[in-house]
C-alpha cells in the first residue's frame, strides 16, 4: 500500500448528518423564520385565526401562538427552539406568545442581513445582548405604575387581552371576572405572589359564554355517592379524606374456614361494625360533608346517607388541594385524626345537574385562596377558545399586580423603544451600531405586523406612529378599528410590562444561541423497534 493513500475516517456513526458554517446557520435562520411567519398572521385583535386538525382528526380553532405552535409538532431543531420561547411566555405570562415569536423571527431575519454584509455573527450577537440590557432599561422608564385599585386600567388590561379572541361578544363579562378571581387568589405578604394553579378553569358545554361565572370556591365533577344523601348542604362542615373508606383487602391470600352458618353471620356483623364505626368517627367529628380521594363502600355510603351525611368519592388530589384552600379544611390520611380542627366551612355544598353533567359545587367560601371559573359555551370549541382567551387576561392581570407596571399597548411600546435604542446605537461606534440599529429596526415588526393584519398600509401607518412619538407622544399607536394614530393609553389598550420584558428577553436569547451555531450534528434515527414475526411468514426473520 503506497504511503500516500489516505484512508478516510469515521468519527461518527453511519447515517449521521451534518451541516457546518454559513449552511448550517441560513438552515437554522431559515427554520425559525418560517415559525415565526407561520403565526405573524394571527397577531393582534384583527388577527385570523387557524385550524388545526391532528391525526385523530380532531379539530382546534384558535388565534394563540403557542396552542398552534404545539399543536404543529414542528421537529427541526431551530425551529423547536422558537417554540420554546413561546412556551416560555405562556409559561412566564401566558399571554404574549405571538409577539415574542415574531420578534424572535425579526431579530434573526435582521441578522441575515448583517451576515450577508459579512458581519461577523459574534458581533451580532454582542450588538444584541447590548441591545436587550438598554431595551429592558428603557421598557422599566416608560411604564406606568399601577395599584390594585386602579379597576378601570385593569378593567383595560382584560379587555385588550380578549378583544380579537374568539369570546371577544362576552368582553365585559369575562374581563369582570378574570379581575374578581386574581384579587382572590393573589398573595400580598410580604411580596406579591400568584400560583394560577390557584384558579380553576373549568369547562362547560350548554348555554352561552356570557353564562360563564365565578364560583368562590371549588366546582368539582362529582356527585354525591348515594341517592338519598342531601343534595343541598348549608354552612356544611367539609371533611376531606384520602384514606378509602373501605375495609382494607389483606395483603396476604388469607382463607377463612367457616363451618357453619352462625359464622358466616357472625363474619359479616364484623364488616359491618367496623363500616359503621368507621362513618360514626366520621360523623363524630361534625362532618355532615366528606370528599374522599379512595372509594366508599357500598355499605358505608347507606351509612353516611342516613346520617344525612353528603360524600363524592374518588375526588383528583387537585381537586381536595383546591378544596382545601378555599374552606380551610385539612386533608387528613387516617379517620382517627379526623376532629373539628380539621374540618373546613364554606356557604354551601350543592349538587347541581349543568346539561348532563352532575356537578358539586362548594360555595360561599369566607376566604377562599382557590377560586373556580365555570366557562361556558355553546360548542366545545367555543368553550375552547373563552378558556384560551380568559387565561391571557387572568396571566396579564396577574401579571400588572405582581410587578405593578404597565404599558400601553398597539405598537407604542415598541416604537418608542426602538427610538431610544436608535439613541443608544449613536453612542456606539462600528460594526456593533449596525447590530444595535438593527435590533431597533427589529422592533418595528410589532405595528407594521398589527397593521397588516388590519388591513392597513403599513408603511402609511409606520410614518405616521414615527413622527408622534418624535413629537414626544410616548403611549401613540394604532387603533386598528379606525386605522388612525390615537394614544393607545387614553384608547384603553393596556397591557401588563412584563409581557413586552419577558418577550424581548426570550426572543434576543433564542435569536444570539441560534446566529452561535455553526455546525449541526444531527445523529442517525435510532433503529425501528422490530415487530415480532408473528403470522407473517417469509418475511426472513
Ligand atoms: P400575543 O399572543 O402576542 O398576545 P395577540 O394576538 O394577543 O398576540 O396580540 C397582541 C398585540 O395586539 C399587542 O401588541 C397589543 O398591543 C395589540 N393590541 C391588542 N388590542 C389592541 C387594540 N384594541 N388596538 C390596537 N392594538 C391592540
Ligand atoms: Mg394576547
């Protein structure tokens, strides 16, 4: 063998593919810009929407950037990337995720532009970080402060979350609600604290969503386990149990020889009277309400029903915790602890038939920290989308309280921001300004994407948002129905400063961690997991 033969070498597994330099990157920018024009579309009040059918055929129909985005199982990995910043949205907020997607695109389709003018992606992604400290800056200094009696702004902050969705016709309605249930639930010690885990959507279909209401306490669907419990309890006594109520199977197979018939009577008298004490302890302690995570005998239903005793078996853990929190009750694992202390008080336990469905409502809870929205709606896929629409104004309710802070909303913002920024960029020199103007540049996205899906000309609509806010008018945006500059504070249009913090935060890092890639490794699929040759002969296995 001649010396001079190179023999070539594997490093990595067969089938493994790989992309590097300028390729792999327009890949990866290519990807994450198709997400983001995927969904410019449904931004904003005017919006449309998208249908998606999965392969189960079932249908969503839907304007929110991050149920579509899940619902399209996107697999390249930059493009998942994107999704994820939606996820964080949804997950920091919940509302916003369009905008933070969009932005995320731009942010990436402006870089393109710095690359084909051969910017080195370093500096980009200096130029950005830059960018995101001073836009975080600037965002804090333009936002108004606000309190919890503030009703009117946050009556505007629901609004503007639900105009353009699908329940929009219930506005008032909703927004009413969305307000009551976070100042129920949300925690002011010694800082503001809001689980949304503590509001309970729960859905249901028959009537319409101007129906929908807010039940301080808990809506759970259940009902009582025996018919002649009381389907009305008043100012009840609330037992919560997670132990069955039930005679324990052994562990072991046990074999009891029974020699005649006294036994057998007497073995049956045995299962009773431990049933019976059982429900006696129970009602020993003032309970005439339990809710149970186990099962309920039989016999111990009868029982509990003749004291005039309500109890719902196989409650969900989520469930009893919701409970708990909204009539004080404990959640006890042995009867034996069960005493008043632990018991809970609420206004009333009532049984209630919605459509088909038999429900028990807790109500009337002194000072519930776990509320309920009963959403309504004539459709699955109205009650659906009010559900969608009612946790982006819950999350920028919450939002506004927890962090005080909000801002205007139609384009302003952004405006307003890529001027400072444009201000900021002066002070720099070089190549980073051209990475900094363009991040301002970036944000431009927001109005000119909001008038487009208006029906507005944009350019007209961009021109003219510029020269107000040159003029010094900080909250001027578009009002979309009138295609007209207004100042979007005074219109009502008011959203939470966390929403625009958190998008710009997330979509300036997904943007930097995708313009650093420069080689991309993808290994081989794993191998199909082998069906068993069973009846298909002469398949060689
Ligand atoms: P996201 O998923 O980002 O929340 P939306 O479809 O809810 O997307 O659109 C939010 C954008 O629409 C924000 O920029 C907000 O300021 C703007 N917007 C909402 N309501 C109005 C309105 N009545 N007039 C003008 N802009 C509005
Ligand atoms: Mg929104």
């Amino acid at each position: 063998m001649s010396k001079d033969t190179v023999q070539p070498i594997f490093i990595m597994p067969e089938g493994t593919q790989r992309t590097t330099g300028k390729t792999a990157q327009r890949n990866n920018i290519m990807a994450a810009k198709l997400v983001a024009e995927t969904i410019r579309t449904t931004l904003g009040p005017k919006g449309m929407d998208k249908m998606l059918v999965d392969s189960m055929n079932d249908i969503t129909v839907t304007n929110d950037g991050v149920t579509i985005l899940e619902e399209m199982q996107i697999e390249h990995p930059a493009a998942k990337m994107i999704v994820e910043v939606a996820k964080t949205q949804e997950e920091e907020i919940g509302d916003g995720t369009t905008t933070a997607v969009v932005i995320a695109g731009e942010l990436l389709r402006r870089a393109e532009e710095l690359l084909d003018m051969e910017v080195h992606p370093t500096v980009i992604v200096k130029g950005y970080r830059l960018d995101e400290t001073k836009a975080q800056e600037l965002l804090n200094s333009m936002a108004e402060s606000i309190t919890e009696d503030d009703e009117n702004v946050l009556k505007n902050i629901a609004a503007t979350a639900l105009t353009g969705k699908g329940a929009e016709s219930a506005k008032e309605k909703l927004a009413d609600i969305a307000i009551r249930a976070v100042k129920k639930v949300i925690e002011k010690k010694d800082s503001v604290k809001f689980n949304k885990d503590h509001i309970k959507l729960e859905k249901h279909i028959g009537g319409s969503v101007e129906d929908s209401e807010l039940i301080e306490g808990v809506v759970i669907e259940k009902e009582a386990v025996h018919s002649g419990m009381p389907k009305i309890v008043e100012n009840p006594k609330i037992a919560l149990i997670d132990t069955p109520i039930e005679i324990k199977d052994t562990e072991i197979d046990a074999k009891i020889e029974i020699r005649d018939p006294a036994q057998m009577q007497a073995f049956l008298q045995q299962e009773e009277n431990m049933l019976k004490s059982m429900v006696d302890k129970i009602a020993n302690s003032g309970a005439n309400v339990v809710f149970c995570q186990k099962g309920i005998d039989d016999l111990a239903q009868h029982f509990l029903s003749k004291k005039g005793i309500f109890a719902a078996r196989r409650v969900k853990k989520s469930d009893m915790e919701a409970i708990a929190r909204s009539t004080g009750a404990k959640i006890v694992s042995t009867l034996d602890e069960l005493s008043e202390n632990e018991l809970g008080s609420a206004g009333k336990v009532e049984e209630v038939k919605l459509g088909e469905d038999e429900m028990t409502f807790v109500t009337g809870c002194k000072n519930p920290k776990s509320v309920t929205i009963l959403i309504r709606g004539g459709t699955e896929h109205v009650v659906d989308e009010a559900k969608r629409a009612l946790t982006d104004a819950i999350g920028d309710v919450a939002a506004a309280l927890k962090y005080g802070k909000v801002v205007a909303g139609g384009g302003a913002p952004e405006i307003e921001l890529a001027k400072g920024l444009r201000k900021f960029a002066d002070s720099l020199s070089g190549r980073e300004q051209l990475a900094v103007s363009a991040f301002a540049n970036a944000l431009e996205v927001i109005p000119r994407t909001l008038s487009e899906n208006a029906g507005l000309d944009p350019i007209d609509m961009l021109t003219e948002i510029k020269a107000a806010h040159d003029k010094g008018e900080k909250w001027a945006g578009i009002d979309l129905f009138k295609g007209t500059i207004v100042d979007c504070w005074n219109a009502g249009v008011i959203e939470p400063l966390k929403i625009k913090t958190q998008a710009i935060s997330s979509a300036s890092e997904v943007a930097r961690m995708i313009l650093r890639i420069d080689d991309v490794i993808a290994g081989g699929k794993a191998p199909e997991p082998q069906m068993p040759p069973q009846g298909m002969p002469g398949m060689g296995y």
